[in-house]
C-alpha cells in the first residue's frame, strides 16, 4: 500500500549526507514543502511503521525554493550537497 506523506505530484524531497565530526557524515533532506504541511508530513512519518534509524529527525530537513535539477532532468547531486552545506548548522 502506497502512503502519501505530502499529497504532492512533484518531486518535494530530496536526500543528500553531508560531513560530520562525530558520524563521518550526517542525512539532509532537502525539502520544498512550506511549514505547515512539512510539521504534517514529519507527524505522519513519526506514525510510520519504518524502523527509527530511518527515520530522519525534524533537525534534519532544510526547505529550499527549488531542488536543483540538470539538463536531462535528473537531480544535480553535486548541487544538493552544496546547498545542505551552506545551510545553517542543523
């Protein structure tokens, strides 16, 4: 059975490792969802049946305007990881 976390037809997540003093690296999910609906989708996660080391913390999602795509129209990697490393410290 497919769950929809976000009621959403285009891509809203996206996720990339950053380094970290302590883990070697560390999850980001790249998000374009506004608060509300983000504190919605994080809530029925939490309700999920998935094991809690997949389950990504709320210290761990990073809104962005868009998520960065290239030409042939698959994410740009390279370009998510620059954007979760300049965002604020999580």
């Amino acid at each position: 059975m497919k769950k929809e976390f976000a009621a959403a037809t285009d891509q809203i997540f996206a996720v990339t490792a950053v380094p970290d003093d302590k883990k070697g690296e560390r999850l980001v999910v790249l998000h374009t969802l506004p608060d509300d609906k983000l504190q919605d989708c994080l809530a029925q996660l939490s309700k999920s049946d998935l094991p809690p080391l997949w389950k990504p913390r709320s210290d761990q999602f990073v809104r962005v305007e868009t998520l960065p795509y290239l030409g042939t129209g698959k994410l740009d990697l390279r370009r998510m990881k620059e954007m979760a490393m300049g965002a604020p410290t999580l």
